[in-house]
C-alpha cells in the first residue's frame, strides 16, 4: 500500500460569489448574415415558421466580489461588445 499521509489535501477553488451574464447582439439595424444563413437553412429542412434569426455572443464571468454594476458595464461596453454595431445586457445570476 502507499502512504498517502505526507501528501497534503488538494485546496478546493473558493465558490464564485456571483455569476454574471452578459448577452451581446447585433443591433437591429446591421444586417446579420449568418442568422439569414441558418434561417436559409431552417427553410430548406422544412422549418419555414421561422421568420427571423439573429446571432448572438454569450459570456459568463464567475466574481469571488460582489459584482459593481459600473465595472461590469465598463467591461461589457470596453471588451466584450463592439458597441458600434452591438447592444449588451447584463445579469447577475445566484452563484
């Protein structure tokens, strides 16, 4: 058998304190061409109710704070959307 005592317990990551959740999208009025590419392909599989895709980003940041609601717009609106062309919204969700 091999003796595991002078081998220390692995640390365990802390538990995020929030999730937040940041949805970005083209605004409505830049054209989208790979939504209107899968909304082409959704019509030749026979889906034709659909009248509409639009594509979009999705980011998940976990915070070991208390998120600050001016930071997380800052960080939405600086690196995470391209705030010429697309809009964002934020959420903070349970950890």
């Amino acid at each position: 058998p091999i003796d595991s005592s002078h081998i220390p317990p692995l640390e365990q990551p802390e538990k995020p304190v929030a999730r937040v959740v940041v949805d970005v999208m083209l605004k409505p009025e830049i054209l989208d061409p790979q939504g209107q590419a899968v909304q082409g392909a959704l019509a030749r599989l026979g889906h034709s109710g659909v009248t509409s895709v639009r594509q979009g980003k999705r980011f998940e940041l976990e915070l070991d704070a208390a998120p600050d609601a001016a930071t997380l717009d800052e960080i939405a609106g600086t690196l995470l959307a391209n705030t010429v062309i697309e809009d964002y919204t934020i959420r903070v969700e349970d950890a």
